[in-house]
C-alpha cells in the first residue's frame, strides 16, 4: 500500500512517517527541498522522497499515480507572510486538482477545532482548507485538533518558556479561555487509525483530550509536573498587539507567528464529542502525563521534530541547495585556523554548538546580539536546538539554520537568520588535522558595508575566542 506524505519536514510529517513504516506501508515523502530531509536512516524500498511545491503546478507530476492513500499537513502559518490565508488556499487547490488525476481513495487532512462562529484569521484558513479538499473525487476524512502537546510542539515549548522564566506572570485575560490539549501520541494515533477506514469517509471529527483546561490552569499544571510555584495575575485590558509582543519577548516564537496564536488564544478550542477513540482503541493521554512524557523524551535526547525546524525563513523559500555554495565576490570573509589534537572530539564540540552549550566564548556578547535581533523582530538565540549532539540540514540552531551537516566530511554550514543588512554564513571544517573556521557576509548596500566595520572589533574577540575554545 502506498502512502503519499506532505509535510515530511515539519512537525507532525516527521513523527507520523516512522509511524506508517512501523504498520508495513509504503511512503511517498513530499518535500519541498530534499536538502532539508535526511533519508539515508529508511530503506529505500519503503521511502522515497520527490521534491513538490504546491505553489509551483509545474512539479506536481512528480506525484505518482498509484498511491491509495494521501496525509495532507502542509500549514502556511509560521511563513511569517501576513497573506498566509490565500498560500493555504492556492496550496490547497492545486493539491486537490493533483490528486484527482491519481488513484487515490482517500485524503486525511489535520485541520483546528473550528466550533465557534467568530474565528480567527489561522482557524479561518483551516476551514477553507477542508472546504477546498471536500471538492475532490476522493474521499476525504478530517480530523479537527486544538492544542497539540508533546515535546518540541509550539505549544508545549512556549508554555515551557512561560513557566520556566517567569514566577510571576502579568498575563492577558484570555489566558481564562478554554481549550482541550491532545498529546501528540494520540494525535499520531489518531492519524495512522483513520487511514483506510471506510467508516471515516467524508466525515469531520473533533479530537481532543480527555480534559477541558484554560491555559491559565495549562500553565499551573506545567509548573506543578516541573515543581515550579508559579502566580499569574490576569489583566482586564492588553491587547492584541501588546499580547504578541509579550509571547514574542518572553518565548521562542517569531512575532508573527505570536500574532496568529494570540488571535486563536481568544478563541474557544473545545471539540464536539464523538466516539472515534473508542472505535480505534486509543486511550486518552491526561494532559500532565502528556507533559511528562515530554520531558522523558527531552531528557532521553529524543526528541524527533520541533516546530522551530518546521518554522520556515522567507529567506530559505528558494531551497537550502540555493545557499550551500557560499559566494566569493563582494563578500567580507572572517578566516580562522587553529590545530587540533583530536578531530574526533573537536567534531563532538563542533556537533553541540549553541543551545544550551552556548557557543564557547563570549557568551554574553552572542545573547546581547540574540536580544538585538529581537528588539528588532528576528528570532533571537532562544530558539537553542532540538538535540544537543545532532544536527541536520534544516534544524533551526539559535538564530542559525543548519544548511550543511556532514560528519564524513567533518563540515559544518551554518546560515543566518537573524535580521542583517545582507546574508551571513558560518562555517567549521576540519581537514588533515586543523580546523578552518569561517564567517562570510555579504553587504545589501551601504547599510550592510557601515555594518560589517561595526562588528569587525567584536569579531576580533569573539571569532578567535571561539575558534581556540573548540580546538582546545
């Protein structure tokens, strides 16, 4: 049986893949970039991966005809474009259009609880996302979830960051809105449950967890499973824009992204009842044994996805292949060498970069640098790493993106996103014994030249401090 993905890359896509190889099937990654997806760790008789854009009709052929069965889990969200209503739409009706010329019999989508009449502007773009997809010739079964909790969700590390910094919160009143978490093990459940199932057809259901909370009650939980005291006092009047910035400034979500959660805060996330976990046989995860399991799997080193890795740069759009080649002409470069005793373990250094290590020198200059980035909107250092000894191309990394991680080859590229006057790489290579480190920026105008010569001092002290701490 063959299993189309979208998805591959963010959140759920990676989680739900190792899912369906487990049950025997056949899977079709859909991928934007196939630099971002690693599928050397699956048999090639059971993965394959084709590069699609959904936006680009042009490479929807690659779709092959024969598959039986599609997931679609493509989200325009955290694109940190303010039209992402019309890219679900455009993505949506190409994706039904494709998937009408194929075999298909059915189609599982995973949408938001949408129970109230006023919406917001992300849960309205759901809604026309299942209305478009009920349009094919296929059969269609949706399934409707509300705060998805598991380790490296948006929810979870943003109310991780909540707790965790803050004893004492000044919060929004919509902190008293109700909503229905649902562990990411029963949303996977859930997903993989459905798949084939007649009964399911062009049907909606609602999935939630067995609890109805408010996100003030969320966060005391969370505070009670981490032994944290924590008080929060509600305010009558912050608004919308004054919540953002508060999510913004306190977590690791970009301010874009704080706008559309802020929005879909104030609306009531709770499902309609129905009897689906029943006829699955899936057993309701409470939301502290939920947030448990989380942190056993953040302590075991296992976290699978992140939705920071999922969060895409409009810089990174084109693919990450159009940025391995670092240019040469009109760029300013930072070259560094230093001998190493051991490449193994300068390669172990090199692979715990950032995160919670920090970057081995100076680590109070890279958080200033990480607090300027965002008094300015970028994504500052607190979105660290998913795993402290592994990295991919496409993990968020601080405010890094890997593009390049290869042990074999003993080289590391990094890519800058924070907010620059131009674009900045940063690379670790070691060969025959030394390790070459380099910066590379390239200006935008005379604001990105005035900013290199800035930085130069700093760079003097931070660059080599670094550079002789990993070798060390």
């Amino acid at each position: 049986m063959k299993i189309l993905l979208t998805g591959t890359t963010g959140y759920i896509g990676k989680r739900l893949l190792n899912v369906l190889l487990a049950k025997g099937y056949e899977i079709v990654c859909c991928v934007r970039d196939k630099q971002r997806f690693d599928a050397t760790p699956y048999d090639p008789g059971k993965v394959s991966v084709i590069e699609v854009d959904f936006l680009d009709p042009g490479t929807l052929g690659r779709i092959p005809e024969d598959i039986d069965a599609a997931y679609y889990l493509i989200h325009s969200m955290s694109a940190g474009n303010a039209d992402f209503e019309q890219l679900e739409k455009e993505t949506a009706q190409n994706f039904r259009d494709r998937l009408q010329q194929t075999n298909i019999k059915q189609v599982i989508y995973l949408s938001g609880i949408v129970n109230e009449d006023k919406l917001s502007k992300h849960l309205r773009s759901r809604k026309q996302v299942e209305d478009i997809l009920k349009q094919g010739s296929y059969h269609l079964t949706t399934l409707r979830a509300g705060i998805i909790v598991g380790s490296g969700s948006a929810s979870f590390e943003i109310i991780r960051d909540l707790v965790e910094k803050l004893p004492v919160m000044i919060a929004p009143r919509w902190l008293n809105t109700r909503s229905q978490p649902l562990a990411v093990r029963n949303v996977l459940q859930f997903l993989s449950g459905v798949l084939l199932r007649e009964d399911t057809y062009d049907q909606s259901f609602d999935i939630g967890g067995p609890e109805i909370l408010t996100y003030k009650e969320m966060l005391l939980k969370f505070a009670r499973v981490r032994k944290l005291k924590r008080f929060i006092i509600p305010v009558p009047v912050m608004t919308p824009r004054l919540s953002s910035y508060w999510l913004y400034f306190v977590t690791s979500t970009s301010y874009k992204l704080a706008i559309n959660l802020v929005n879909s805060m104030k609306v009531e996330i709770v499902g309609k009842a129905n009897d689906l976990h029943e006829r699955l046989g899936i057993e309701l995860i409470y939301y502290e044994d939920a947030v448990k399991k989380a942190f056993d799997k953040i302590e075991q080193q296992e976290v699978l996805s992140s939705w920071k890795d999922a969060q895409s740069s409009n810089l990174l759009r084109n693919g990450i292949s159009k940025l391995i080649q670092v240019p040469e002409y009109g760029c300013y470069r930072d070259e560094r060498s230093a001998k190493v005793r051991s490449e193994a373990a300068t390669l172990e250094k090199i692979w715990s970069i950032g995160g919670r290590n920090g970057w081995y020198y100076a680590n109070r200059l890279w958080a200033l640098r990480g607090l300027m980035d965002k008094m300015v909107g970028g994504v500052g250092l607190r979105r660290g790493r998913k795993n402290q000894t592994d990295l991919n191309a496409g993990d968020a990394l601080d405010f890094w993106r890997v593009l390049w991680a290869s042990r074999q080859e003993k080289r590391l590229l990094l890519y800058a996103e924070m907010k620059l006057p131009g674009e900045a790489w940063l690379e670790f290579h070691i060969r025959d014994g030394v390790l070459y480190q380099t910066a590379t920026f390239r200006p935008l105008g005379l604001w990105g030249r005035m900013y290199w010569f800035a930085v130069l001092p700093f760079h003097g002290i931070v660059f080599k401090g670094m550079i002789n701490k990993i070798a060390a």
